[in-house]
C-alpha cells in the first residue's frame, strides 16, 4: 500500500511539475507584454526626439523607417494657410462684415473666422493641419528646434479650438438670452485673439520646418 501511495505521489509531483513550466511561461508571457506596451508607450512620447536626435547620427528607428515625410504639397498648405490668415488678420472688419444685396443691413459674421482656420471644408488649406504636423517627426529637424516645435503646435490646436468656440458663440449671440450685437462682438474680438495667436504659432511651426 506504502509503494502504491509512493507511486502515486510520484505522479502527483510530476503532474504539478510539468504544469509548473506552462503557467510561469504565461505569467511571464502576460509580464512580458506589459512590459513591451509600456516601451511602446514609452517609444510613442519620444518619437520625435529619437528620430530628430537619430538622423544625426545615422540611425531611424526601424518602426518608422517606413514612414514619409509631409510632400510638398502639404508643406505648401501650411504655407498658403499662413498667408490666409495674415489677410484676414488684415483685413478682419471687412471679412467678418456681410452685408445684404441693394445697400441692405450690414451684419458681424464670425463665419468666415472658421473657414480661415480650416474649420469649414476639406478644401481649405489648413483643414486637418494637424496631420501633417504629425508627419514631420520623419524629417531631418534641428534637435535644438524640436521643443519649440512641440509647443507651437500645442499653442496652434489651442488657439484653433478657442478661435473656433468664440466664433460659434458669436454667430448665435444675437440670438442667445440676454444676447444682442454686442454679445456679437464681443465674441467675435476674442475669436480674432485667438487667430493672432494661431498665426504667431503657425510662423513658429514653419520656422521650425523651414519653411519659407
């Protein structure tokens, strides 16, 4: 009986042994990929800085070495984009101004505050500028412009969001409870803060890229 219950304690630790392997296999399977999505997280963050500060010295990550860089074209979005904006920061009465036909009223339209920043149609320079911004983590950028061009496309998305919430309200303020043509103006003064701001930012970003 002694032998038998040896025998069976003997496969009991074997069994328990050749399962052992399987699970520190998957815990450290599921650690393992943990771990790798935190370097992913990690690698993400640092994109820019490791591929401005890699080209230098010859060597891309092997993740985006299959990237491209913003084409001509787009680059050229930005630049048409910048333009747009300086003429309508110059003249900002008469395009925010409309007036109807046969010398009718004239009316404050902050409308024309968001087409400007490509908030209107896809077919305006800057519509989802941001995509390109993003592509220029493949180009060749000085290191020493990286940060300034990271926080002027942080001050870009913010001046657009705000231009293009001080428009919306303007468009309605006539309308609004306690609203009227003051309301009006007053939001479309703040709408047109926030586009100079947004030029100052676009300036920055094409200096960074070189863009002239």
């Amino acid at each position: 009986m002694m032998k038998g219950l040896a025998v069976t304690t003997l496969l009991c630790i074997s069994n328990v042994s050749a399962f052992a392997p399987t699970t520190v296999r998957n815990a450290n399977s599921a650690l393992n990929m943990k771990a790798e999505a935190s370097r992913r997280d990690v690698f993400e963050k640092a994109a820019f800085v490791a591929i401005g500060l890699g080209t230098s010295s010859g060597f891309v990550p092997a993740a985006y070495a299959a990237g491209s860089p913003p084409s001509a074209a787009e680059l050229e979005r930005i630049k048409i984009g910048y333009k747009k904006i300086a003429y309508l920061l110059e003249n900002f009465d008469q395009e925010t101004t409309v007036c109807k036909e046969n010398g009718g009223e004239c009316k404050r339209d902050a409308d024309p505050v968001r087409r400007y920043m490509g908030l209107r149609s896809t077919t305006d320079p800057l519509f989802q500028i941001e995509k390109v911004f993003a592509k220029a983590k493949y180009m060749d950028i000085d290191p020493d412009k990286l940060e300034d061009f990271f926080e002027a496309t942080e001050d870009w998305n913010t001046a657009v969001n705000m231009s293009n919430s001080m428009a919306f309200i303007s468009q309605f303020g006539e309308y609004n409870p306690g609203g009227g043509k003051d309301e009006v103006l007053k939001y479309l003064e703040e709408a047109k803060k926030q586009v100079v701001l947004a030029e100052a930012s676009l300036k920055r970003i094409m200096n960074c890229l070189e863009i002239e």
